[in-house]
C-alpha cells in the first residue's frame, strides 16, 4: 500500500478516495453564523503532509449568507513537526452572497517545514448559513500544477470595444479592463488604444490597472445603419502593441421598444405569456434603475421594466413618475409589509400608469420567510383587485413549488458563481422552470457584466452573455430581466450586448411567445427549441459547452433555414434535421422557410 494510503483518518465521514488524496470528507455538514459571531469554525483533525509539495484543495459550498462585511473563509492550516502554524493557505474566501452548491478550488505547495495539515472553515460576522460537503485534500504532479497556472494566465488587458448601436448617435463609449493577478507585470500595458476608421474616430486611454474604465469618443457625423471593423491596441510605455484585438462594430435602426405601453389590462394565459392590453408581451426588465439618467439609458436600450422601490409612498410616487416619463414598467416593491403601511403604499400609488406588479419579497427561501408569513401581505393585495399580477423572486432551485401559491409570476434568479458557464444556467432552467404551474408566468434574471468570482474578473464575452439570455427562452421563460443596470453599464460591451439582445428579442417577441418545442440535438451539449406563431418559424440554437461542435438538430419543419442577425448563413433541411457548426457558448438564430 502506498504511503497516501497508509493516512487514516479519524474524522466522521472521512475516507481516502485514491493515491493521491490525503484528505476527504463527503458527508454534508452546516455551519450558521451571527452577525456579531467572531470565528464561527468547522475544523478537521490534523493529517500528515509533505514537505515542499503541491496540494490541491477543493471543496463544495452553498452559501445564504445576507449582506454584511463579513466572510466565509476556506483555508487550509500547514503544521510544523512542533505543532506550530507556518502558513495558511485560501482557497476560497467568499464575500456574502446567495448560491447553489459550487466548486470552490485552488493549489498550493506546504512549506519545508510543513509536516501536517488541517482544514478550516471560517464563518466571521455573517448572518447565514453555510453548506459544504466533498472536502478534498490530494496531492498533485508538476505537470499538473503547470496546466492550472496556464489556466489562469490571462492576456494584459481585456478590451471593450462598442460593438452594437443605434443610428443616428453623435457619440459612443468603449472601454477596457486591465487585470494584473495573473502576468507578467512587464505586459501590463500603459496605454489602451481604439480605431474605427470607417467612422474616422481613434482614441486613447491612459490604463488604471485592475479597474473597468469607460471612455467617449465624439463621431464627426451621425452613425449610420452598418458593420464597421474595430482595432483595439494595448501599448507599453515606448509605444509597442502588447495586444492587438480586432472586432466588428454594428449599428441599426433603433425599433420602436415601448409600443404597449401604459398596461391598461394585464392577464396570464394558460401558457404563462403575459398579455398587456390583449397583446402577448415579453419583459424585458432590469435591476435597478433609480434616477432620470438611469431610467433614460435602459429605456434606449430596449428594457420596458424595472424594480422599483422607495421607502415611503411619497418618494415611491416620485419614482413612479420617472419611469412614466420613459415608459418602464414598474414592478413595485413591497418588503412583504402588511396592514397600515401596505395600505398607505397602496393608497398612493394603486392608480399611477407605471405600475405593473407587486413584488411581494425577494429571495424568502434563504431569509426564512415562510409562505406563511408571506400570505397577509398576498391576501391583503389580492383583496384589492387591484389587476396587477403577483411576483416573487427566488435563487433557490427548490423554492418555487413551496411559494407558488403567493404569486403569479415566480421570478428566477441564477447569476452564474462563479463564472462556470451556459451549462450551469441550462440545467438551472430545465430544473425550475418546467417545475412552474400552468398559468403562471415565470421570468428569468440572467447575469449581464462580469464573472464574478472569477480570480481575474474577466468580463463576460458578447457571446457568452447572449447565451445566458436565450438558454432561458428554450427552456420556457416568458421574461428576461439584467442583473443590473449600474453594474452592466460599467462594461461597455456588455452594455451593447444588452442592446443588441433586446432589440432581437423585440423582432421576435411575436414568435417567441407562440408555440415552443424542444427539439433534439446531437451532441446534446446543444440546446435547440423551436418557436412558431403560425407566420413565422424560427430555430434558437446554443452551444453551451467550453468547446466548439458540428451540431445536427431535429424535427424542423421546413426545407431551408436562413441565418438571423449574422451573415445570413443557409442551412438545407433534409428529413427534419439540419447540421450546422457552432462555436463554444454562442447562440445562433434561424428563420425556416417552406
């Protein structure tokens, strides 16, 4: 038997899995912290370890730890022979946050003094729980260790061109993120530069490292519809290019968004569509927008709802007035409060245009607000009539059953954290929202700026956030709401992402909303469903895997499809399958003809 297998444990729960692993427990276990909680700890027994040796340590965390300065603390103790502490190694500290069970990792070499380990995990000033389980010490080759440090080596800056815009604007913003972690400092560029020569515009940017900035350049006449190549430079200090990236840059007839608008009449069919002044309407909504400059910028963008709230009936009107004024729909937010002060709320604002919804509460599973406790302030709404529907949001995948009873739109919130890919969202979506009652109208909130938890923050591509959007539509949603607005904006590619989004989403919304089915795919990392409103027809097709594949799609009712809001690709249909290529997390979008 091998030296690694020869360690035994004496913990609870705790077996070596192979070779290679010196540390494992994989039975659950929780942990709640207080907010004025110093130190709450769960720790392992003390383990042998080696010398100058590189250890992987990983584990599995759910988190419903509420907002605070707090942190949960994933650390990994190395242990002189006298037993005193060398180091602590970190391979997670998570700020308070919401989420599912999630694969936290990282690799670190023990010290040459090092002759034991013992795991930790720290709650420190949080309210919340915390759930792990799959704890994993093992030990790993070089070569290994050189894969994960390649891994995590990022080029010297990460440009954000404008990629999507409406015609007739005199200006437009670009942008770029410079992240030092993970280079050599000598790439770390001095200078980011743009170029577009169609539109005659150059532009530079002195680089604050680690930072989002956003940058306006004037444009000597009105953009004009059309596809304008972009070049983008990071330069050192002697003027040498470190990084060249070229992009497109799109510009189109700005659509007329808010058509529908006020909602006189609002109903849910028996498909879960929400129907606003008997036409099918698809929200596209946002968190938050506040103020008049806010207000103005998503309304441009396409985004006809928004949270609202204030914490008074007299500055809630105020709020209301605004998004009047831009022809958002607000989803007003009550903080479930009941009796005297729902209905002074109530009372105020019942009859002004802007309101669409009432958001009873945010997110009750992982605060411990039960239905119950959610059901007078339910029944005292109702009791109006007021017409408006009932929403609430959650992030917890087994949530919506236990409240569906309170509302009538149950919002989803899954923002990818960390950053593991379409896939996470795919199987998210296929889990909650085939779980939502006919008749009800689920709505989807999507993450829209940058990986959060990601060690190099790199923002989301245009793509990748793109996919995020329409994975939720083939698997049911009938709304699409940004997470959010002052955050997104930040990011100027992913602000045009947004743009370009809803003003696809606004050219199909018809067809979206009619009839849906999922079709198969092959392979099956690729999600397709196809939509029709008996006019029109069209394929959503998206990647979700990390790689790119040749993907075969059936059951198409058609002969031929046309490629949607790209190059116009054609694709035969032959005996309801069309084979087609598509590249790693992207979306493509067909119209079938007969």
């Amino acid at each position: 038997m091998k030296k690694f297998l020869s360690v035994l444990l004496a913990l609870a729960g705790t077996v070596v899995m192979a070779d290679n692993v010196i540390f494992s427990r994989n039975e659950t276990f929780t942990m709640t912290g207080k907010i004025n909680d110093r130190y709450v700890r769960w720790r392992s027994k003390e383990f042998p370890a080696e010398p100058n040796t590189w250890y992987r340590a990983s584990a599995e965390i759910r988190c419903a730890m509420e907002p605070s300065d707090g942190r949960l603390r994933f650390r990994v103790r190395n242990i002189a022979k006298d037993g005193k502490s060398i180091v602590y190694a970190n391979p997670a500290i998570l700020k308070p946050v919401k989420l599912d069970y999630t694969l936290h990792s990282d690799i670190f070499m023990t010290k040459p003094n090092c002759a034991r380990m013992q795991v930790y995990f720290i709650l420190d000033r949080v309210n919340g729980t915390a759930d792990i389980r799959n704890v994993k010490i093992e030990k790993i080759s070089a070569e290994e260790v050189e894969k994960i440090l390649a891994s995590k080596r990022v080029e010297p800056a990460f440009f954000s061109p404008p990629v999507f815009a409406f015609t007739g604007e005199r200006s437009l913003f670009w942008g770029y993120r410079v992240s030092a972690a993970f280079v050599d400092p000598k790439l770390i560029p001095d200078t980011i530069t743009i170029s577009i020569p169609a539109l005659k515009v150059n532009g530079k940017a002195k680089v604050k490292v680690n930072t989002h900035a956003k940058v306006w350049a004037r444009i000597p006449r009105p953009l004009k519809a059309g596809k304008y190549p972009v070049t983008m430079k990071a330069l050192d200090k002697d003027g040498k290019t470190l990084l060249e990236q070229k992009s497109t840059f799109t510009v189109t007839e700005r659509p007329a968004f808010q058509s529908n608008y006020p909602a006189k009449t609002i109903s849910i069919d028996a498909d879960g569509n929400v129907i606003v002044n008997g036409k099918k309407t698809l929200l596209i909504g946002i968190y938050h927008a506040h103020n008049v400059k806010g207000a103005k910028n998503i309304a441009y963008a396409g985004i006809n709802a928004a949270q609202t709230w204030a914490p008074n009936p007299s500055s809630y009107k105020k709020i209301l007035d605004v998004m009047a004024a831009n022809k958002i729909y607000a989803n007003c937010v009550l903080k479930n409060i009941s009796g005297k002060k729902l209905t002074a709320l109530y009372t105020v604002i019942k009859d002004h245009p802007a309101v669409f919804s009432w958001d009873i509460v945010d997110e009750p599973a992982i605060r411990n607000i039960t239905p119950e406790k959610i059901m007078p302030c339910v029944n005292q709404i109702r009791s109006y009539k007021s017409g408006k529907p009932l929403r609430i949001s959650f992030s917890d995948m087994t949530a919506v059953k236990k409240y569906q009873q309170c509302c009538d739109m149950p919002a989803v919130h899954k923002y990818v954290l960390p950053f593991d890919g379409i896939a996470a969202q795919a199987e998210v979506m296929r889990t909650i929202l085939r779980s939502i009652a006919p008749g009800q109208s689920p709505q989807v909130t999507v993450q829209s700026w940058v990986h959060w938890y990601d060690e190099t923050c790199r923002p989301q591509t245009v793509e990748q956030t793109r996919s995020l959007a329409y994975i939720t539509l083939i698997n049911g949603a009938k709304g699409l709401w940004w997470y959010d607005y002052p955050v997104a904006y930040q990011v100027p590619h992913l602000w045009g992402a947004v743009m370009q989004i809803n003003t696809e989403l606004f050219a199909l919304e018809d067809v979206i909303l009619g009839k849906r089915t999922v079709v198969k795919c092959v392979p099956a990392t690729v999600e397709a469903a196809v939509f029709t409103n008996g006019k029109r027809t069209i394929v959503i097709a998206v990647n979700t895997a990390k790689t790119a594949a040749n993907v075969s799609v059936s059951a198409i009712p058609g002969k031929n499809m046309t490629e949607l809001y790209a190059d116009g690709a054609k694709v035969a249909v032959k005996g309801g399958k069309a084979a087609f290529a598509i590249p790693a997390e992207t979306t493509r979008i067909f119209e079938v003809t007969k």
